[in-house]
C-alpha cells in the first residue's frame, strides 16, 4: 500500500462524502426531515460532529476495502466505482429496505430518495478513491 496515496484518497473520499452528506440531509431532504421530526418528536436527533467523524471512519474504512480490492476489480476509477456500488448495497440501500419495513413515519419517497442517492453517492466516493489511489489493474505495473 502506498501511504501517500492511501492518505489523500481517504482525506479525498471524506471532505466529498463530508460536503455531499451535508448537501443532501441539509438542504435537500433536510426540511421533509424537519417535518417529519416535528410530527414525531424526539425520534430524531441531529449531532454534526458524530456525522463528520463517522465519515472520516467510513472514509478510510473504505480507502483500505479499495486498496485490498481494487487490482482484482480492475484497478483505478473502474474498481471505485464497483467498490462503491456493492458497499452502499451492503449498508445504507439494504439498511435502508429494512428501515422502511421496521417504521412508519418515513415516507416511502423519502426512503426511495435517499436511497438512490446513497448508492449515486457511495459510487462517487469510490471514483475518487479510484482517481486518486490509482491502483494498476490485474498484471498491471
């Protein structure tokens, strides 16, 4: 494992999983969150350090899957982006099936929303660990 590399990846994969996170819950679903909160009281609680730093520990949980997989999926961008994809369908797209058969006061568009976007986003980290980890592909150098 090159160090360098696996350092910016994870610093990389963090700050855009950090902003795209933000973007999303905050400003995009974030005031059908608040209405959905005010229905419920005390379902929900909002504690943006704990977010940022459970990023960070996604970010290089993540880095490392990329650098013990990447060469046998392709290397690269490619291996991000297949990465990506199976890990938000192990964790939030299933996670997220079970949430909307385990509780009702979500909305069925609300859980459909994000999970689409959590799979586009899980995909787009994994192309950012891919550009900047940059592992060569099978019998590559």
């Amino acid at each position: 494992m090159n160090t360098g590399r696996f350092v910016g990846a994870a610093i990389a994969v963090w700050i855009i999983r950090t902003a795209m996170n933000a973007t999303f819950y905050g400003l995009v679903v974030g005031p059908r969150f608040e209405q959905v909160a005010a229905a419920h009281p005390g379902m929900f609680r909002t504690v943006i350090p704990a977010y940022v730093i459970a990023d960070l520990i996604f970010a290089v949980v993540f880095t490392v899957l990329f650098t013990m997989v990447a060469g046998p999926l392709g290397g690269g961008v490619r291996a991000g982006i297949t990465l990506g994809f199976f890990v938000a369908l192990l964790a939030p797209v299933l996670g997220g099936v079970y949430e909307y058969y385990s509780v009702t006061y979500l909305p069925t568009a609300l859980h459909v929303g994000t999970t689409v976007y959590q799979a586009f986003a899980h995909i787009v980290q994994g192309i950012v660990a891919g550009a900047i980890y940059k592992t060569a592909s099978p019998g590559g150098h």
